[in-house]
C-alpha cells in the first residue's frame, strides 16, 4: 500500500516563516539578553579568579548599594501620595467642581504633556537652582538662605510631583466624564452635601483608575532617571548607568552590581504589575441608569470654602505656568539677561535660535579667544542639531517598526483568539512591560557588547555607529507592549462580515487585510505612532544607558549643557540654547499631541461641522473682496 505525499496547505509556508521570526524576535532579544543579565549576578570573580556566586550580594549588604534601593524606594512612596493628591486635585477642580477659568487651568495643569524628562527638570533648574530666577529673587530678599537649597530629594520629589500628573489629566479626566451625573443628583436630592457625594458616591467609582495610576505612579519613582541625575539624588537607574560606564580597574565588580540592582527592579516590576493584573481580574462594576446623563459641574456652596478653592487652583496654576512662561520669554533673551537672570523687554533676539558666532573666553593668560564648538544657536550648534537629527530618525524608526510588529501581531492574535498560539504571541508582546526599561537597555548592551553572538552576525552591536542599531531594537522593544493595548482596541471595531464579503468576493488575505482591515485601524495606529514617536524623541534613560559618541541624543545634549555650561570654553550660551531646546520640544510636542486630541479625536460630524465653518468663512472673506472691488469698478 503506497503512503500518501504529505502536502502542505496553502499557508504553510507563511505559518512557518512566522514562526520561526516570533522564535528569532522573541527569543533572541527579549528572553537570552535578560536572561544572561540575571545569571551574571552570580558569575563574578573574584580578584584571585575563583567564581563566588553571592560575593555581589554580600557587598549589597554590606556596602552602599542597599542605600539606593531605600532611595527609590522612598522617592516611590512619596510620589504616591504627592502624585496623587495634586493629580486628584486638578482633575475635580477643572472637570468636577465649578471653578471661574477651569479652560485656562486645564490648559496650564496639561503643559507637562509637552515637554518631559530632562527637558522639564532643566525648566525647573532654571527657576530654582542656585543661580535660578526664583531663587536669585530669594536671595535678595533672605541674603541668609542657602542658594543650593533645590537639590537632592525635596527637589526630585517637588519637580516629579508636578511632572507625573500627565496620567491623571488623561485618564483620571476621561473617568470622571464617564460618571453618570443621575446618581450624583440622586444623592444630592437625598440631602448629602457636595463633599459627602464626592466621597460616597463619587470616588468609588474612580478606584479602579486610581488603583492602575498608583501602581503607575509607583513604578515611575523607583525607576526614576533623569530628575535624580540632574538634582543630584542617589536612586537606583543613575547607579546601574553609573556602573554599566565602570570597571574592575575603578571599583570592585560593576558590572555584576548593575546587574543585580536590575534584577531587584525588575522583581518590584513583576510583583506590582502581578498586583494589578490580580486585582483588576475581580471586576469592578457601577449600575447606573438606563438613561445616562453628562455629568454637570457642583458648585461649592461654602463661600470661605469657595475661595480657597480658587486660590487653591490657581497657586497650582502658577507652578505649573511659571517654568513655561520664563523658558520661553528666555529663550528671547540676550546672553548678557540670561546670565543675570533679569529679563529685559526692550531687547529680543533670535540669537538662541539661529546664532551662528562663537562665544569669547578668558584664558589664563587674560586675553581672549574664540572656542569652536561654543555656538549659540540651537539650530546652528552641530552637537545640538546632530542630537536633534539623530533622535528625530531613531525615534521614528523605532516608533514605527513597533506599530508594524503590533499590527501584524493584531491581525494573527484576532484570527486565533481562541488557539493558544494566538494567546502564547499576546503574552510575549507584553513582556517587556514586566521589566524596566534599564533592564532591558543594560542587558542589550552588555550582551551585545561582543562578536559572539552568532545570531546577530557575530557583530558587535555596542561597537562605534552600531549603538544606533541597537538603540533602535531598546525603542521598539519597550513601545510594544503600550502599542499593543492601544492598537488591540482597534480591532475589536472591524466588522467580521466586512472580512467574510470581501473573501467572498475573491480577495486574499493580504488584499483583505490592506484594504479592508487597514483602513479601519489606521487612524489608531497614527495616534499610537505619534505617541511613540513624542515619547522618545527627548527620552533620556535609554539612551543614556547606552552612551556613546555615536549614540548622542538630544536629550543627552541638553543634559550635557546642564554639566558643562562654560567649562573650558564649552557651552558659554548652554542656558540660552537649553531654553531654546525646551521651546522646541514644546512645540513638537504640541503639534503631535493637537494631532492626536485634536483633529485626531473629532468624529465624522465634528469634521464635517468644522469644514462648513471653514466654507462659509471663506465665502465670506471672498464676498467681502468682490464687494470691494465692484464699488472700484462702479468708481
């Protein structure tokens, strides 16, 4: 009896090709590199050559290292409830209670959305550090007070108070928009005062959210980088980069010491995120009406409780607008202003934008010199305009290549949702999210950090321009998991009979998918691309832990104008230039997040409403020249 020829199905081919890119991917980025992190930790050796597998634990105990876990660790707590008291406090004072200018506070508590990381705390270095704005003011007033006051952790706690609220002003707002004001006016009918209806009825259903920014918030202090490198605080990111750019030669064991306090964050990682997943899986419901009404703003009955109220809401106003408002009537500014911190309105100047003269300096010899390298403009200044390009593509790239993956990852996970393969791919997307970020950079860079790894061609990824290569794999890799949540909730809006019609009528898979599917999605998957690509482009973690020469990105430029304002000549106009950068970033930023929010966000009646507004206006402004020039002609 002759056998059957196995034949293979028409997908086959595509199925195991797939297959084996999820393998290559998954495996060899994500699971060797961490993997080979957490096996160093016990592979040290020791000055005589012998392996101790617990020498690095040891000195955890018994040395220094312990002091930076308490660090983070302490940062994280206080941030909770800081975080969340003023990230609670600008959402019911502009969404809930009835606040006179509640738009122009919106608008204020939202400016952390448009610049971030070094670009913020620098702002707030320029107002409050020893030759800050507010603190030269200070000083003036108490000569006795200590100028180096804005430093350490009161400074890092204030500077990320204010700067991790973004979460709140996004999704805090978009629960409480979602109450249903009925069982608000029920209990208001039922006699309880505004304050009792804001805790009894009102909070309950936000616990949820608040329980997912919490964990949020948490994590973001313990892992936090750029505000404890620049204000001068012991935490644990600061120290693994520290001892990623160590050796033996300098101090006992680096490499493994910044491997370990990895570790330890990436187990305060997974046991936060166990907590989350755990607690949401019970489910937490509201019944509402059949009928659900807008929530209305409640007024504050009390008049002295009125008034603190508004003061309340407008002090936060002034911290939130002040470092905004300073940095860019500054950047405007003379070098001369700048330096005295003393604003002069007579005199404005484009200089820190397109100044293209070098700086002089005194040299020991008291005369004069010019200091290539010390250009004032921003967009004339090659380490700042090379820092500007380079992260604008990389960022790009990588934002893109993490939108590709997921879609592709989307449209297998929905068509075998209910196979464990589909289930097995969704799980490894989100991986990444069980690890920090410093993790994962840190393995990258010391796991390819040589010529062994058959895989990736036997190349050095670390060496020379490759960083660039590898800085690109870090981006991607850590925007899938977010990319994956937004983009998920886009295909659940694809009608499955629009797919079955269009096979119906002939089309393959990847027609179907390219001209049906697509299209649906894509508006999304530019939203998710646009977030990507503002996260990163002045990210300052990951590209500091690979620091490299070539591997320069804008945000390691303005953090290096920070260090090295006047040294040996460098960077004279550094605080000139950085005000300059910040103001771009806010721009960039503004611009993707309009996009986004704004027309990104508006429905097809919006659209269509905006058009005719536009129509009828220009109709308008063209009726007006026509009248014009026929009373001309009639002349």
């Amino acid at each position: 009896m002759k056998k059957k020829p196995i034949r293979l199905g028409r997908g086959a081919i595509p199925k195991a090709v797939g297959f084996l890119l999820y393998l290559y991917l998954f495996v060899g980025f994500m699971l060797v590199p961490c993997f080979n992190t957490l096996t160093s930790v016990f592979t040290t050796v020791n000055p005589d050559g012998s392996r101790d597998p617990f020498a690095v634990i040891r000195f955890f105990f018994a040395g220094s290292m312990g002091r930076y876990v308490w660090n983070s660790l302490k940062l994280a707590v206080c941030l909770v409830v800081t975080v969340n008291i003023v990230g609670v406090s600008i959402v019911l004072l502009t969404e809930y209670f009835d606040i006179k200018g509640a738009r122009v506070l919106r608008l204020g508590y939202m400016t952390t959305m448009i610049y971030s990381g070094v670009a913020l705390v620098t702002g707030y270095l320029f107002l409050y550090d020893r030759d800050g704005i507010i603190t030269t003011q200070l000083v003036k007033i108490f000569p006795n007070m200590n100028k180096n006051w804005f430093s350490g952790f009161r400074a890092v706690l204030f500077t990320m108070t204010f700067a991790c609220t973004s979460n709140h002003a996004l999704f805090l707002r978009n629960a409480i928009r979602g109450i249903d004001y009925n069982t608000v006016e029920a209990a208001r009918n039922m006699g309880a005062k505004p304050f009792k209806v804001l805790l009894k009825v009102v909070f309950p259903t936000l616990v949820p959210t608040m329980f997912s920014l919490t964990v949020m918030t948490f994590i973001t202090g313990l892992c936090a980088m750029s505000a404890p490198t620049l204000l001068g605080y012991d935490s644990i990111n600061p120290e693994i980069v520290r001892l990623a750019g160590s050796s033996t030669a300098d101090e006992a064991f680096p490499q493994a010491r910044a491997a370990l306090l990895s570790v330890i964050l990436a187990i305060f990682t997974i046991v936060l995120l166990t907590v989350l997943t755990a607690y949401e899986s019970k489910g937490h419901y509201l019944s509402v009406s059949k009928t659900k009404a807008k929530l209305q703003k409640q007024k504050i009955t009390g008049k002295v409780g009125n008034i603190l109220a508004h003061i309340y809401a407008y002090v936060l106003f002034i911290i939130y607008m002040t470092p905004v408002v300073m940095i860019v009537l500054f950047s405007f500014q003379t070098y001369k202003a700048i330096r005295m911190k003393t604003l002069d309105l007579t005199s404005w100047t484009m200089l820190n934008f397109f100044g293209a003269r070098d700086y002089e300096y005194l040299t020991s010899r008291g005369t004069y010199k010019l200091r290539k390298g010390a250009i004032s403009g921003l967009f004339s200044n090659e380490a700042t305009l090379g820092g500007i390009k380079l992260s604008f593509v990389m960022s790009a790239i990588a934002a893109a290549l993490a939108c590709i993956i997921v879609v592709i990852a989307c449209n297998f996970i929905f068509k075998n949702r209910k196979k464990l393969s589909g289930k097995v791919l969704e799980y490894s997307l989100l991986f990444p999210w069980l690890l920090p970020t410093i993790l994962i950079c840190y393995s990258y860079r010391t796991f390819f950090n040589s010529e062994s790894v058959f895989y990736v061609g036997c190349k050095n990824l670390y060496y020379a321009q490759n960083v660039r290569l590898l800085i690109i794999m870090a981006y991607t890799v850590t925007k899938l998991p977010f990319s994956l949540r937004m983009i998920k909730a886009s295909f659940y809006a694809i009608d499955e009979e629009l797919e079955d019609a269009a096979r119906n009528l002939g089309s393959s898979q990847i027609l179907t998918f390219l001209k049906v599917k697509l299209p649906i999605i894509l508006p999304s998957v530019m939203a998710v691309f646009a977030l990507n690509f503002n996260a990163l482009f002045t990210e300052y973690d990951m590209s500091a832990t690979f620091a490299s020469s070539y591997g320069t990105t804008y945000a390691m430029v303005i953090q290096s104008m920070c260090a090295e304002e006047g040294m040996y000549g460098y960077n004279v106009n550094a605080s000139g230039r950085r005000c300059a950068s910040t103001v771009f970033i806010m721009i960039v930023s503004g611009i993707i997040l309009y996009l986004v929010y704004g027309v990104g966000s508006r429905d097809l009646g919006e659209r269509l409403e905006i058009r005719d507004r536009r129509r009828k206006r220009r109709e308008k402004i063209t009726g007006m020249f026509r009248k014009k020039k026929l009373e001309c002609a009639v002349k």
